[in-house]
C-alpha cells in the first residue's frame, strides 16, 4: 500500500481480496480443480483490472504469493509487469501475516511458505525483506518502478 501511495496516482491490487470475491463456493488452488479454475479466473480478473487502471494513465501495485505455476499467468496477462519477490524466514512471515485477516491452517501457512521460498522463476528483483527495514523495502521496489508510458 505505501508503495502504490508513493506515487502520484496510483492503484493497490491486493490478489487475495479479489479471491474473496468468490463467497460461496470458494476453493483455494490446492482444492483440486475447481481451486486452481478459481485461481486462474483471480489472476485473470487482477490483471483485467490492472489493465484498465494503466490505460486511464493509473499506475498498479499488484501484492500477491506468486509460484511457478501463477508466475506465467502473470506475464501472459500483464506483459509489461515488473516482478518483485520478498522474501521471508517462516517465523517473520507467520509474525506479518497475523498482522492480517488470514483464512488459512498453519498446516496449509507453512506448505504455502515452503513452496514459495524453494520456488524458481524469473523474476525482475529479489528482496530480502527480514534484512531491509520497511522503508528501505519501498526505495528498492521504487528503484525498479516503470511507470506507464
């Protein structure tokens, strides 16, 4: 959020709000085929949405727990999007995320977590989040920013 309001005019699309937007239902990716149809439409609709905001001159931050497999989804749907991954110890993450409304096990927490910091994909930037303050977190994300053109 601070970095979308760092800039003039910009848009924060947190991914796991549009994955609210299911309310009944609901599967998360890992609920067989029905989860992962949800979490293709989630990544598609976040992307609409950043479309539209870009083309109306509004800049987008996009935050959600990217993988290999949502990775190319991402890029498919937003060609010009610029990756950032944070990365986090298991205990700090756990310690952030109690910070927020979170609707997941601590079973299916640390799975989350465990596919995330072994993943490989490409990506524009990687951070160590438990070493950089917050601060330094938004001037690095910052550093790497492109607005629209």
């Amino acid at each position: 959020m601070a970095l979308a309001r760092s800039a003039r005019t910009a848009a924060m699309i947190d991914v796991d709000d549009v994955r609210h937007f299911v309310v009944a239902g609901h599967a998360a990716p890992w609920e067989g085929a029905e989860g992962l149809k949800q979490q293709q439409l989630r990544i598609e609709n976040a992307c609409a949405l950043a479309r539209r905001f870009l083309r109306a001159g509004v800049e987008v931050v996009l935050a959600d727990l990217v993988t290999p497999t949502t990775a190319p989804l991402y890029r498919r749907g937003l060609p010009d999007l610029r990756m950032v991954r944070l990365q986090l110890p298991l205990d700090e993450a756990r310690r952030r995320a109690r910070l927020r409304p979170v609707s997941l096990t601590d079973r299916e927490f640390d799975e989350l977590h465990e596919v995330e910091a072994s993943s490989k994909f490409d990506v524009e930037a990687v951070l160590d989040a438990a070493r950089l303050t917050f601060t330094e977190q938004i001037r690095a994300v910052s550093a790497l920013w492109v607005p629209p053109t």
